[in-house]
C-alpha cells in the first residue's frame, strides 16, 4: 500500500509571497509544497530558492517537487540548478508546446526531455499530465514514457474527466503525484468535497501503487485561502477515514 502525502501546488496562490504559502500549508495541516518556477522561485534566482528552502525546514514543510515551465525547448542547466538550490528530489516538465495531434516535430520534443531526464542526475524529471502538450490523451502519455525512459508522469483530472477515465489513466500511468482540484464540465471551479465521486476512487487506486506518492490542492475557487483550508480539511478527512476509498 502506498503512503499518500497531502500537500499544495504553491503557484495556487501567485498572489503570495512564500511565507504565506508555507503558513497555509501548516494551518491546513498538509505536510509539503510544490514550488512553482514562476512566481514564487523564479529559474536562476538560487537565493530565493535557498530562502524558501529553509522556509519549509523551520516549518516542517516538504519540498515536492521544483514545479518548472520547461518545455524541452531550451537549456535545462538553469531550471535543475535551481531545484537543486531548493532541494527538491523533483522537477515537474511539460511536454512540448502543442497537442499530440498537432506536435510537428514530436522528435525534437522527445530528445529534449531525454536531454533533460539524463542532465538530472539523481533528481526526477516528471511530466504534467495536461492539454497542448504531448500528454494531452492518455495514448500519448503513455508513449512519452516509453520514449523517455527515466521520465515519470503527473496526473490531473482534465476538463470533463470522469471517474472511469481517472480510474484508465492511474494505474496506466502511475504517476508520483497528483495534483487535487474539483471542476465541473466547463471548467469551473468547485468545492473539493463536490467531486467525492472521482477523488474517493482515485485515491484509492493510487495507494495501490508502491511506494510514496503526493497528493497536492491547487485551482480552489476565486484562488481563496478560507477555500483552501475547506478542502485541505476535506482530503485529509478522506485520507484518515478508514474505507475512505470505497463508494458506498
């Protein structure tokens, strides 16, 4: 059985400064954080990332992952360099630039993430699971993986993402993470606890898989931190419940 950690995508909260971010994450009683390279430990910017770094060891908060922007498209020496200044075992990726349908040069998008998944070392590269990107179907992302050997996958319930279509892609992909939002068909945002019947099978099947995987929040409605700590209180309610998994 697999050890479930809850935790938060930082770029959920662009609004805030990491000081807040790790202060929500321990009010809300998760236990680490993946920091996004955009806003809040920006590539090339060592010190920040050593700041937020030490951040979360006072706070006994976890470094998940280094949730980076690169798309194979440029040099990753910046982008590790910096994941290494925040100690994080991980560097979250995207795959290119465009759908699986419409990549004109998959190729080229493959090699860069080898170049990446081989420059690491001993951090993990690891894949968003997310549209215009070659991880767009299920099909594709499963290709990737085995184009990229080394390469690991996330996972996210796309738009309109059903509990049957959750419940191909978890084990298919065995991803290290998920990241934990509830939606509706068109992409609105909803309370956690509305999408019981996705998240309660899809946590279930992921503490099938070995080993450790995270369990992050991110997209909480109107990017509220009262919103936040409802659905902070929800997923540790289901990861502490016994059955929590079963749909009865």
């Amino acid at each position: 059985m697999t050890a479930l950690v809850p935790g938060l995508v930082s770029v959920t909260f662009r609004q805030l400064g990491p000081a807040e971010i790790i202060s929500l994450a321990v009010e809300g009683g998760l236990r680490a954080v993946e920091w996004g390279g955009d806003v809040h430990v920006p590539t090339g910017d060592l010190r920040a990332a050593q700041e937020v770094a030490a951040r979360c060891a006072d706070a006994g908060i976890g470094v998940e992952a280094y949730g980076s922007y690169y798309r194979a498209d440029r040099d990753f020496g910046p982008v590790l360099d910096t994941a290494l200044a925040l100690g994080a075992p991980r560097v979250r990726v995207w795959a290119g630039h465009n759908g699986s349908a419409e990549e004109p040069d998959r190729a080229a998008v493959v090699d860069g993430l080898r170049t990446a998944v081989a420059r690491a070392g001993g951090v993990e590269v690891a894949v968003e699971y997310h549209a215009n990107t070659l991880t767009d179907t299920l099909a594709s992302a499963v290709q990737l993986l085995t184009e990229v050997p080394g390469l690991r996958p996330y996972w996210q319930p796309p738009v309109g993402s059903s509990p049957h279509d959750a419940l191909l892609a978890v084990p298919a992909l065995s991803p290290v993470a998920a990241h934990v939002f509830s939606w509706d068909d068109t992409g609105g945002r909803l309370p956690l606890a509305a999408r019981a019947d996705l998240w309660r099978p899809v946590l279930a099947e992921l503490t099938k898989l070995p080993g450790t995987r995270h369990v992050l929040l991110e997209f909480v409605r109107d990017d509220d931190p009262a919103a936040f700590l409802e659905d902070a209180a929800v997923l540790r309610e289901w990861l502490a419940t016994p059955g929590w998994g079963d749909d009865t």
